[in-house]
C-alpha cells in the first residue's frame, strides 16, 4: 500500500523507502482519499488511509513532522459505506464432490493435496498457515495441531477430526517420517523433499485446478475457512469459541466470516405465507 502511494504522490518515481513522507500536505492527502475512493471498496480506502497514518505517526516521533502538521494531516473522516462480502459458503455435496474425486488421485502429491484440503476444511486455518506447518506440530494421538506461524504471530492449537487424521497419516505414508515441513514440495517423480514447504501460492493454484477438475462450481481455500466459521455457528457453537478457534482477536470479524446469510434470507422469505 505504501509504494502504491508513494507512487501515485511522485509520479511513479519513488517506493516507500525512498518517498519523503514527512513532506506530504493536507491537499496531497485529501486528494489521494479521493483518488482510492474511486478504485476501491470502503474498507479498502480505509486501510489505505491507516497505512499512512501510521507512517506519519513515526515522522513525528522521528522529529521529522510538526505534530500539528500530524494532526493537520490525519484529520480525515473514515470513508463510510459496506459491500458484499466477498467469497462463499460451500455446499456440502460440493466438498463430497471434491474430496472423491481427490480420492482417485494416487499419486503422493495427490495424497498431500487431499491432507492439505483436508486440514483447511477440517480445522479452518489459514492457507499460509497449513503451508507453514512442520510435522512436528502434528499429534495424532490429541487429535491436535499446533499452528506456531499464525498471522500477527499468533500461537494456538487447533483440533483435528479422526477423518482428518486418517487423511494426513495417509500422506505421511508417502512423506515418510524425517523432520521438516508436514506439507513438503513433492516433485514430478513423486518424490517428497521435505525440507521444503509447500508454497502458499503453489496450493492457491492446485486448490483452484483441482476444484474445476472436479466440476465443482469456482471456490478458493479461504472459502474453506468461511464455511468453517458458518458451519460452527450453525451447529450452535457461540460466537466467541468460534472466534478461538478461527484464531480471530475480535467476535466481530469471525462474524464477518458468516457466509449462510443469504440462503438464510432466503428461507426466511419463503417461510412468509401469502395473504390470500
């Protein structure tokens, strides 16, 4: 965001480490709030704006920035507004659909890729998390994980169902048992090196090719995560054990997660009896 910025106030110019942040002016700023307004949603601009905030913050602490220029400058109203929420909830027969085409790919990359889906739709953690997880942190005998490279530097634990295990023991059988990542590049002679792990990237681009080989209608591994949060919460599950468990620091982002709402709208609509 702030080499985006940066950019945009040199001329394309300067990054972030080269721009003088401290020499920026309140047009400049405003006229920059208006500019992300046009491109982006809300909360897009307002993260934008939070980004500079904070660079400014650091100029004044530095001695660089009067603090009443400081104020001058980030004395700028929240863009307010809301959209759609992005992504979906994943119908169950569409993961059924997925997981028994995975099952017919007997190869050890298939056997991981089935593990890695399995995790993120069994525990509901972060792509990069699973790619950044070693085979240590793996206990079967718990059921447990342990998720030591969470985002914000984040430590927990998160829960395994047997179904889950039973996936990820399978890949261990092609894996094998030395230390290193539990999901490990695995190279076109099926050959796991697992002192590599499995790129964040190179999972968002098999996910997607395994879900359209499967006929399954367009979702990524974060939707994963989404349906995990709905699935919970329809299962009962309050909110804030819910929250725990996503690794959220606040309810209402793990809200935010809730993708059922629509079809839940919809029911309620079709529950309303005509007049006549």
């Amino acid at each position: 965001m702030l080499n985006r910025m940066a950019a945009q106030f040199s001329g394309g110019r300067l990054n972030a480490w080269a721009f003088p942040w401290h020499e920026l002016t309140y047009e400049q700023v405003a006229e920059l709030r208006v500019r992300l307004q046009r491109e982006y949603a809300p909360r897009t601009v307002n993260n934008y704006m939070g980004a500079l905030r904070a660079i400014l913050r650091e100029s004044k602490r530095m001695g660089l920035l009067d603090p009443a220029e400081f104020e001058l400058l980030t004395d700028i109203a929240p863009v307010r507004g809301e959209t759609l929420p992005a992504g979906r909830h994943v119908k169950p027969e569409e993961l059924a659909t997925l997981f028994a085409y995975l099952d017919g790919l007997d190869t050890a990359s298939g056997a991981r890729d089935r593990a890695a889906f399995a995790i993120l739709r069994g525990t509901g953690i972060r792509r990069a998390e699973a790619c950044g997880l070693d085979l240590d942190a793996y206990y079967p005998l718990q059921a447990q994980l342990k998720v030591l490279k969470g985002k914000g530097r984040k430590e927990r634990v998160v829960f395994l169902p047997e179904w889950v295990i039973a996936e990820v023991d399978e890949w261990l059988t092609w894996r094998g048992p030395d230390p290193g990542a539990l999901l490990c590049a695995v190279d076109k002679h099926g050959n796991a090196h697992y002192r590599r792990h499995l790129h964040p990237d190179t999972l968002w681009e098999r996910f997607v090719s395994h879900v359209e080989a499967a006929g399954v209608e367009h979702f990524t591994p974060h939707d994963l995560r989404r349906t995990f949060a709905g699935d919970l919460l329809e299962a009962g599950h309050d909110l804030v054990k819910v929250q725990r468990a996503m690794g959220h620091s606040d309810p209402s982002q793990t809200a935010r997660y809730d993708r059922r709402g629509l079809e839940t709208r919809r029911d309620m609509a079709a529950s309303i009896g005509a007049p006549r």
